[in-house]
C-alpha cells in the first residue's frame, strides 16, 4: 500500500512526472503542483494504518500520531479521509499514551494505583507495547 499525496492540497489524484536529483517527481492533478519525495515507493504496512485509525479515534491528534508511528501527519489525515472516519466529539477527557517495553508494562500496570479511575487499552506496536490511558475525571 503506498499512499503518496499532494504536499499542498493533499489530494492523492498524482502522476509521476520525470526524475529530478535521483527522486521521482510527482505532479497533482488536482492543483498543478509537482512536488518530490525523499523516500520512493515507501510501503506503508496496513498495520501501521489500522494502528493510526485506531489512535485517532481514541482522540491522538495527527502530530501525536506522526511521533508514535513514524508516518507523515499528511498521509494520516489521509487515511482518515480515505476510510471515512468520524471520531466522536468528547471534551471531557484527553487521552495519554505511554511506549513501554514488557517488563515496563507488567511494572506498570502492577500498580493498582495506575489503573484506578481511568479506561486503558495495551496495543501492540512493533516490538513494543502502547498503553493509552483516558484521564476521565481529571482536568
Ligand atoms: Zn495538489
């Protein structure tokens, strides 16, 4: 799956359009605009689409989820698009994340304290875990 769209109107609607400095170039058939990319070809796995999905509607912005999965914020917003997904409005929490290895994550969850006035859900991501914990009652 290789998403590639537009830097400045993120349409996805692109033809390759001649190599320059090694790098393919790309036109957007949508506002003329042609634009390269560094990395040609990058596959993104479907893993990483459906983590992004899910990190979105657990109320992630696009830049938190750019730093956790390494994809651009462009082809994030993308994929959201593209999957037509709509998260729920919800202004009384904000969700945090931690990356934890294994033993970090049976630490931490060891605490009874930790997990006590918050929803949690442990993903897998990578050789790693991901702990999103909702801040509910707090301000
Ligand atoms: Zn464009």
């Amino acid at each position: 799956m290789e998403i590639i769209s537009c830097p400045k109107c993120q349409n996805t609607k692109i033809v390759k359009s001649g190599i320059i400095n090694e790098k393919q170039r790309y036109l957007c058939k949508n506002c003329n605009y042609f634009f390269t990319v560094n990395k040609v070809g990058k596959k993104i796995d479907d893993y990483y689409v459906t983590k992004a999905l899910q990190l979105y509607l657990e109320g992630l912005s696009y830049r938190e989820i750019e730093r956790i999965i390494g994809v651009s914020h462009v082809s994030i917003s993308n994929w959201i698009k593209s999957f037509n997904i709509k998260k729920p409005i919800n202004s009384n929490y904000h969700p945090t994340y931690k990356i934890l290895n294994h033993s970090e994550l049976i630490e931490y969850i060891k605490n009874k304290e930790t997990l006590s006035g918050a929803g949690m859900i442990i993903t897998e991501l990578g050789d790693k875990f991901m702990l999103i914990k909702w801040e509910r009652f707090k301000k």
